[in-house]
C-alpha cells in the first residue's frame, strides 16, 4: 500500500515542481520563453520576485537557455509521471482538477510567452475594425506605421489572414473593446485561459458520467499538460475553441443530439479550419446511422446548419482574389518541425532540388487516405457509437497534425479534448507528442539568443523530427491494423451504461 501513495504524492510534487520552475524561468528579465513584446511591457508579480530571489535576474544568454531546457525537460517528464498515475488510478480527479485550475489562474502572472501569434491577432483584427479593409486581402505589411507592425513575427508581416472568419470577426470585437496593446494582448489570453477551463469542465463532466474510471486520466491529459499551459493558453491561441467546440460536440454527440454538435463543430471550423475534419467524420456518422429512406433528409439538414452558420460568418470577407479565405496561404507554409519538411529537405539534396516536391504531394494523399480509412470504420461498423465517433475524431486530427506541412506544439490542442477515447497507437503518440513538442521550444527569438536558437532549431530538425516520424508511422501502421482486422478505434468499456449516450 505504501508504494502507490509515494508514487502518487511524487507525481503531484514533480507536477506542482515542475510548474513552478518553469513558470520562474518564464518570468526572468529576459526569458528565452518570451517572445518580443511591447515597450514598456514586463512580467510582475511573484514569478518574477521568484526569479529575481534566485538568481535568475544575473543570468544571461546560453546559461539562461540551458536552466530553460532543464525547465522544459523537468515538465515533460513531472507530465509522463502525472499521466502514468493518473492511469492506474492512484490520483483523485479532483485533485487533477484543483491542479490544473490553480496552474490556469498562475498563468495570469506570467507575460506572453513562445509565440508572436496574438499580435497577428490582433492586426487582422484591426485591419477588419479599424482600418475597414479586408484582412484577407491586405496584409499587416500595408499599415507599416501601426504600434503592432514591429511585433508581429517577420514570416507573417506581408501575410492576409490565414484564420477562419469568425475568429477575425472575435478578433475585431477585441481590438474594438482594447485600444492598448498589453490589453489586447491579455484579452486574447483570457480567451484562451476561459476556452480551456470551459473545455476541461466539458470533458469532467462527459467522463464522469459515462467512463469515471478514466476521469483521472482525462484531466491530466488536458489540464496539466505543458503544451496546453505553457505553449497554448499563456501564449494566447485560439486553437483552445477548437478544442472547446470538439468538447461540447463531443457531449452532445453521446447526447445523441447530432445536429447541434454540427453547429458547434462549424463554429470552431470558422475559428479555425482543423475542425472541419470531426465536423465531416460527424456528418458520415450521421448519415450512415440513418435508413436509406433518410439519409438524404439528414444530408440536407446537416448542410442547411452547416452552411447557414459558413455563410454568416464568411460574407463580410468574401473576395475575388482569395475565395479560401487564408486556405491557400496556409497550405503554401511549411513548419521546421514537421515531418513533410524533413523528406523535403531530405530529397532536394540527393536529387538535386528535383524530388523535394514529391512530400508535397505524398502527404496530403497519405491523410485523405487515412481520414478515408477512419470514416470507412464509421460506416462499416453501423450502428455508430458515441464512443467509436470520438475517436474516430481523434484519429483523423493526429493524422492531420502529424501529416500537416505545420507542426507545432498548440495543434495538439484540437486532440486533447478525445484522447481519453483512444485506443492503441493513437492514445500512445498523442501522450508522446505531448512530450516531445513539450521539448521543441527553448528560445522564442533568435535575435536575443543566437546560439541557443540554432541549437534548437538543430536538435528539432535531428531529434524530434525523426521521433515524430516514428511516430507517424506507428499511427498510421496500427489505423491501417485496425481497420484491417476490425479492432476497435476507441478504448471502449466492456459493459457501456444503458444510458450513456441517452442523458
């Protein structure tokens, strides 16, 4: 008996620990975690007197990168323990619960942090409300004389909006509201800190209900994960909606209220696009569920709600030179870390720049083949469960993380909120790629720590990029196992509750 409870309590410890260390780097003078920010602009409040009591003030440069890296380190490894125990159900629910509000609300004490994101944020949004210009059209580039032109990041300065129209419509409404921008920088952050409180509520509410035995776990994987506190909410983004809008449709889904979680999932599409890919496994699901004799009703229906709120949202911005809105823009960027880069670059040089085209078209083949796969279980294993829905949602966005030309920590975000449904493989990548882009930021700006950022960008390129592959391959091998040999996508209970998708 005594084993557990020490298990238990170093876990909470290396948790709370973990935390605070990386929360005190977060707030030093001059934090590789920081990202340019306004003039004038600092953290306070007892991080930084923290900071400042031990020594972190008189440390500079390569030392200051390297206590960040063992920071990084520490909370990926406190977030594995954590994970582990809350698996073999040695934790409380409800103190993962207390943890993860109590770090969300610590958050506020600390500047932005990792990513530039918010200031492009904002500048769309000002395009849109204070300039009267369409954002997916003209550029921050065009207002070079705006208080936001010096912070947005260089790759995005010349760039139209690549965000779904509602989220530059929010974005403008805060702009509006915020005339600072500090303030806006915090409003965005409230956003995100509200979306994924309201996200973890959502999921302790649907596990307890219908898989409490998993509550633990499903917490921890979502409110005390590092990508999610330090990389997603106290940077500000907004893929926390998409992983409220996956929650809330995920609940309604076991509900057994479809159409409404349509409308939630087209909601978070037009916040950003990844939502769309459960918004389609969800319209398959329910078509295939019906009698023939209906199913073309409930294509109409689900399009009518589908394209009622698209329309609504997408008509203000709606233009000849980019009908996509950002779609295509985005499709042309390409992350450092992302496995379709390391091909890439791996094929221009032993073809002399003349195969390196080829990820670009493999990639995006290998995910319509895989979300192919996922949407076929969903028809062929008729009726469809909420269970088998849920993670078919979570399959088909790890595939899309993984295979995207992008990958970067806070895309994890859109998965979360489903992982605790997962079976397999996909359960397994999605707690190691919490890990592994737990490790993929030291340093946010090369101008201030040189040396540190090259190291980081080399040990990204030649780490973790090859883990992410594997990775890749482990998903995609076991989706393809799965649907092969009809083992289950979902961790599904033996013996469902009559009426957990009934309530």
């Amino acid at each position: 008996m005594r084993r557990p409870s020490i298990s238990r309590n170093l876990a909470i410890a290396g948790s709370l620990a973990s935390f605070l260390v990386v929360a005190t780097v977060a707030a030093a003078p001059g934090s590789p975690f920081t990202p340019v920010l306004p003039e004038g602009a600092r953290s306070r409040g007892p991080f930084r007197w923290l900071a400042e009591l031990v020594g972190l003030g008189q440390v500079h440069g390569g030392a200051l990168a390297a206590i960040g890296v063992l920071a990084a380190a520490l909370a990926a490894g406190a977030f594995l323990l954590l994970l582990r125990e809350a698996w073999r159900g040695t934790l409380r629910p409800r103190t993962i619960l207390v943890l993860a509000v109590v770090y969300h609300l610590a958050l506020l004490a600390l500047p932005l942090l990792f990513s530039r994101d918010v200031y492009s944020y904002a500048f769309y949004g000002k395009i849109a409300a204070t300039y009267h210009a369409n954002p997916y059209v003209a550029t921050p580039a065009d207002f070079p004389n705006d208080a936001l032109a010096a912070l947005v990041g260089p790759k995005w300065f010349d760039t139209p909006a690549v965000y779904g129209p509602l989220w530059t419509q929010i974005s403008g409404l805060v702009v509006r509201a915020v005339g600072s921008v500090e303030g806006q920088i915090a409003a965005f952050r409230l956003i995100a800190i509200a979306a994924s409180l309201g996200t973890l509520a959502l999921v302790r509410h649907l596990v307890r209900r219908v898989r409490p035995e998993r509550e633990a776990f499903a917490l921890a994987l979502l409110g005390a994960n590092p990508v999610v506190l330090f990389q997603s909410v106290a940077s500000g983004h907004n893929d926390l909606l998409v992983a409220l809008g996956v929650a809330a449709a995920a609940a309604l889904v076991f509900a057994r209220r479809e159409l409404p979680a349509a409308a939630v999932l087209t909601l978070a599409a037009l916040v950003k696009a990844p939502a769309a890919i459960p918004l389609v496994l969800l319209v398959v699901a329910a078509i295939a569920r019906r009698p023939d004799r209906e199913r073309l009703r409930s294509l109409v229906a689900h399009g009518a709600v589908i394209g009622g709120l698209a329309l609504a949202a997408t008509a203000p911005f709606l233009n000849r030179s980019d009908p996509t809105l950002g779609m295509l823009e985005l499709a042309g960027h390409e992350g450092w870390l992302a496995p379709s880069r390391f091909f890439r670059r791996l094929l221009d040089a032993v073809s002399g720049d003349t195969l390196g085209v080829l990820p670009r078209i493999v990639f995006p083949a290998v995910l319509l083949g895989a979300l192919f796969l996922v949407a076929r279980e969903l028809v062929r294993r008729v009726p469809v469960t909420p269970w088998l829905q849920g993670a078919a949602w979570g399959w088909g966005l790890l595939a899309l993380t993984l295979l995207g030309p992008v990958l970067l920590p806070w895309y994890l975000a859109w998965t979360l909120p489903v992982g605790w449904l997962l079976a397999g493989a996909a359960r397994g990548v999605l707690i190691a790629s919490s890990a592994l882009l737990t490790l993929s930021q030291w340093t946010s700006e090369p101008a201030r720590f040189e040396t540190a950022y090259d190291v980081n960008i080399w040990f990204g390129h030649y780490v973790l990029t090859p883990v992410a592959i594997g990775l890749l391959l482990w998903l995609l091998v076991d989706l393809r196992r799965r649907t092969r040999s009809g083992a289950p996508l979902q961790d599904e209970p033996r013996e469902v509750p009559a009426d957990a998708g009934r309530r």
